[in-house]
C-alpha cells in the first residue's frame, strides 16, 4: 500500500500535468473587437514602461510568446469594486526603471465582474466563504490575479496595500491545499509571510472566514507570541501557515516536527515592506531553505531594485506580472481631503492638543516619528483627561494586539502611533489623519494617509503639520502627485497650556522622565533624516522644541554618529533604531563612533563635538 507521501507526490505529478495548455494567440472577434486571448510578452527588458496591448513592443523572435486563454471577452473600466479589501491607499505611479521583472499582462475587466464567475474553477467551500463575507465583484488585482493562478503560475503583483489583494492570493492557495487534498500528516503546503504583526492578524482573519467550511488546517506564527504552544501546533501539522520573517526563520532552524518538505505554494506579501524593516537577511534564508519546486506569489506596493532582486531569487520560473493602476495620476484617492499648517516648534503641543479635544468624538489617528514620543504623548494625554490609545513598537504584543482591536471596534477614539500602523492595516472609519511628525519621505506619507477614505463611498481627511523650515518638503509632495492645500485657523482659539504643561512635567518625576526620552529620540529621529535638505538638525531651536515637550530649559542630547556621515534611521513601526549591520558603509562598520551633544545656552545653540 503506498505511503501518504507517495500518495501527495502523485496528486502533485498529476495537477502539474493538467495545467491549462499554453495557445497560439488567436485574431481579434469582429463581432465584439476584443481578443479571446490575452497576450503575454516575456520581458526582455526589465525596464519596458506599461502601455497598451496595442502599442506595446513586440518581444524577439527568437523568444516563445506565452498566451493566457480566458473564457469571456470583458471590457475595460477602472472603477473599484465592492470587496472586503476595497482599500483606496494608493501608491506613487512608478517609473519604468523600476518595473518588476516577469511578463506583463493587461487584461480588459468589468468593474461588475462577480465571483460567480470562478463557479466550476474554484471549489464550492471556497466560493460559500466569499458569498458569506458579503463580497460578489472582485476588485481589479484580483480579477487579474485569480485565473492565471489557479492555473499554478508564478506571480509578481504591483497593488498597493487595500486593493483587494489578500483574497487574490488567499483564494487560489486555499484552492492548491483542496485540490491536494492535503492532511495534517502532510505538513505545510502554504506559506505567508507578512512584514508586521498586525497584519499577519489581518491575513489570518480573512483566512479564518474563507476557512468556514474547509477542514484543512490552518495557523499563525508571529514574535511575541508563545513559541512552545507554536511548535506544538506546527508538530501535528498547520496546512496553511500565516507567518512574520523572523518567527517563520526560527520554526524553520528550530523546531524539527516543523514539517514543511510539501510546500507547494509561498505568498510574500508587502514584499517592499519587509525588506524596508530590516528582514532582507532572514527573507533570503528562508527561501533557500524551503523546498524549490513550488509556485510563488510576490505582492510589493512599490518597485525598487531589492524587490527586483529578491523576486529573482524567489521566483524560479518567468513569472507573470499583474500591475494594478499604473495609469493613476494621483498617489491618493479623490475623497480623501488634505492640508497642512505651518507651526512653530514651541506651538506644536497646543495645537495638537485643541485639535484633539475638538475631535474626540471623532476617530483619529496621529503619527509620530518615534516610540518613545508616543508613550509620552500616551501618558500625558490621558493623565490631562483627554483619553487616547497607542501603538508602537516597543509594546508587548499581548497589549498592541488588544489596542488593535479596540480600536478597529470603536466608534470613535484617538490613536497614537509610530508607522507600525501606517501600512496595510485596514482600520474602519477613521475620520482623520494627523501627522504630528512629518515622515521620512513621500511614500511614507502615501500610507499614513492610506489609512482613511477607504473603499467605495467613503471620505476622509490629513493633516500633515510642519514647521516653517520644513516648507519644502511640500515640493517632493508634489513630485511625488500628492498636492495639499494649507488649512487657515485663528490662533486666538489655540488653548494656551503651556505655563500649566511646564508646571506639571516640573513636579511629576515620572512625566518628566518620559518627556526627557521622549525628547531626545525625537532629535536623534530628525537627526536621523533622509531629507537632510528640508530636515536639516541644525534649524531647530532647542528651546523653542523644549516648550512642546514641557520643558523650560532643553536636556542634553547624545547622539552617536559614524565617523563619517550621519547615523540612519530604520524604517517602519519600530520608530528610530539603529541597524549598523544594514544601513552602515560597508568601510565603516567597525570605525568608533564620536558623540554629538546638543545643548542651549542662553539665547544661542551651541554644538560641541566630544
């Protein structure tokens, strides 16, 4: 009697033979003037800009052309659908330097096209799960995305994060695990990995709902939870797995009934984000480890040379490329309205203050550049009788994740946090944005905003506050087709707080403690800036920024720099961090660092190097 192995390895054998034949591209229908088949041109150059079917160049003779059969001709519309990822967060238009490698595929797509239309592709579990979600018409990523692979092609998807994406990749990898009739015996055969926490929460709560009315099993790993109770699990056998980098490398190395020998499908969402927080390494480690025979999806929001090199080392076969509104003109979505307001340093805490006591019946979200600015703001807020919540990195997971939640299901409520938040994460109904600390470069902004005006017939407003010297980042804004408007108020209206703030951080010791941090993390982020130009640390004035955190007379600050060049920040939710390994010049990595100390004397800065 054949073993279960050998039992899965026939059904595999047997499913690679069936996969839709490729066809000779047929001539275009008279009667409707679209194309039965959709043409696929293996990309010769990476850097071949997006453009119609019809002016597109033609690939070498010398290479095959592969086509995509399609059942019905559809025609082409840009609205969105109605989904459970109708997210409107949208990305820069990217340039043809940057486009993935793969083939290119531009597919006609009613905006009406339904779920429906899977019927007899996708199996009726599956197709039941949706149907109770509420959702019937797929969104334009997973129009494109679907049927090619269902078909056990490899995938490059170009969408930013809430177009829809999560069900296309979820949909056909749960398909993979039913037409395999995988068991618990048989291991792992779906992997996902995730950048962040909360959104691996995200990825497994969709996953749970599709899962209704399948019995194959399914899990998630992720730092900061209990790695013993995890291996217990993946021991006796998790058939699709929801992971983050590092967790997922550590089961891999560490846990030897982790079995995942069958794996058949690896999903790498918010490709561009993982790389960004510093997880290239344990990305790279992962894929040698796993088996190589295996369809891939990668899904990036931005295209960039690391996500073009990591696709090569994932993707082993000529993968397909699906961009998603390439064509858009604006980085964000049209009902989302957005200013800003030019504030000096020393005026900063009131303003934010008046502005959420105006809008605590409202839900909002204020972004902050580091960690410990948060906990600060998080505690004097709520110590004033103003209650807000926070996330950041420094958290226990057990508190984020409760936060999270409490959040998404509130009506209304005030949200403090670091860019752990600003991506992928679909909260509902947040009525403002509020950008307390500008971020690190237009991208990021791009996603902090994402967080609003999401889906079909909703609205939401930014507020991006700078200072008189950071004016010009405005200019990369509007590089990047990101255009505000400034938003006029009376000063008069500003509640004036600041002799009672200086008051109370002078007598409470441990505001005061939590302010000092909050204080110098701020500087050394700003220090740590890309756009030295606009986010130069020489403008500030001590005692003037002093005044927003309560003081009457600025702290020391140390930062540690390199010998050359200024220290770097890491991006994503952790705030500022130093990752010398990465981010350091591979000639300096082992110099000594000097120290910078900033202090106010009088009415002048001086900066004394030690």
């Amino acid at each position: 009697m054949p073993t279960p192995d050998k039992m899965l390895t026939r059904k595999i054998k047997k499913r690679q033979k069936k996969k839709m034949k490729l066809v000779p591209p047929q001539k275009e229908s008279p009667e409707n003037g679209v194309p039965d088949v959709e043409e696929i041109i293996p990309s010769e150059a990476k850097k071949r800009p997006f453009a119609d079917n019809k002016n597109s160049e033609k690939a070498p003779k010398k290479k095959k052309k592969k086509v995509l059969t399609k059942e019905e001709p559809v025609e082409v519309k840009t609205e969105a659908s109605d989904n459970s990822e109708k997210d409107n967060d949208t990305k820069s238009k990217t340039n043809s330097d940057n486009q993935l490698p793969g083939s290119s595929v531009y597919q006609r797509i009613l905006s009406d096209q339904k779920f429906s239309t899977l019927e007899g592709k996708v199996c009726e579990p599956t197709l039941m799960g949706v149907k109770d979600m509420g959702f019937t018409t797929m969104t334009e990523i997973q129009a494109k995305a679907i049927p090619p692979l269902l078909e056990g092609h490899d995938l490059v998807g170009a969408a930013q994060t809430g177009s829809g994406k999560t069900l296309a990749f979820l949909i056909p990898a749960i398909e993979l695990i039913y037409k395999l009739k995988f068991k618990p015996r048989n291991g792992t055969g779906v992997i996902i990995l995730s950048p962040t926490r909360e959104l691996s929460m995200q990825t497994f709560g969709v996953l749970m709902e599709l899962m209704k009315h399948h019995h194959h099993t399914y899990g998630l790993v992720m730092g900061g939870s209990n790695r013993s109770i995890e291996a217990q699990k993946l021991s006796k056998g998790i058939n699709i797995l929801v992971a983050t980098p590092g967790r997922l490398l550590d089961h891999l190395q560490n846990t030897p009934d982790f079995l995942y020998k069958n794996l058949q499908c690896l999903i790498i969402d918010e490709a561009d984000r993982i790389l960004e927080i510093g997880f290239e390494e344990e990305v790279k480690q992962i894929i040698k480890l796993l088996p190589k025979h295996r369809q891939t999806m990668l899904f990036s929001a931005t295209q960039t040379k690391k996500t073009e090199a990591l696709t090569t080392l994932a993707v082993k076969q000529e993968p397909i490329y699906v961009g998603v509104d390439d064509h858009k003109e604006q980085a964000t979505v049209e009902s989302l309205e957005q200013g800003y307001i030019v504030c000096p340093s020393e005026k900063r805490m009131m303003v934010l203050f008046t502005f959420l006591k105006k809008n605590r019946k409202k839900k909002v979200m204020v972004f902050f550049s580091t960690c410990m600015s948060v906990k600060y703001h998080h505690e004097l807020f709520n110590y004033i009788d103003l209650p807000v919540m926070s996330i950041h990195g420094k958290q226990q997971q057990t508190k984020r994740t409760a936060t999270f939640f409490q959040f998404c299901n509130a009506e209304s409520g005030i949200l403090l946090c670091t860019d752990v938040a600003a991506r992928g994460l679909d909260i509902p109904a947040v009525d403002w944005i509020v950008q307390y600390d500008p971020p690190d470069d237009p991208k990021e902004y791009i996603h902090r905003v994402g967080r609003t005006a999401r889906g079909l017939g909703t609205s939401g407003h930014a507020l991006l506050i700078l200072r008189p010297e950071e004016l010009g980042f405005l200019r990369y804004l509007k590089q990047s087709k990101v255009t505000l408007n400034e938003y006029e108020f009376s000063w008069n209206k500003i509640a004036d707080i600041q002799l009672q703030l200086e008051k109370l951080i002078s007598k409470n010791y441990f505001l005061n403690q939590s302010a000092k941090e909050a204080f110098k993390s701020y500087l050394r982020a700003y220090d740590s800036h890309h756009l030295k130009t606009i986010f130069d640390i020489d403008t500030i004035d001590l005692a003037k920024v002093s005044k927003s955190f309560g003081f009457t007379v600025p702290p020391a600050v140390e930062l540690k720099v390199a010998n050359k060049g200024p220290p770097t920040k890491r991006k994503g939710g952790g705030g500022y961090g130093y990752f010398n390994s990465l981010n350091a010049p591979t000639s300096h990595k082992n110099k000594a660092g000097k120290t910078k100390i900033y202090r106010q004397k009088g009415g002048n800065k001086k900066k004394t190097i030690k």
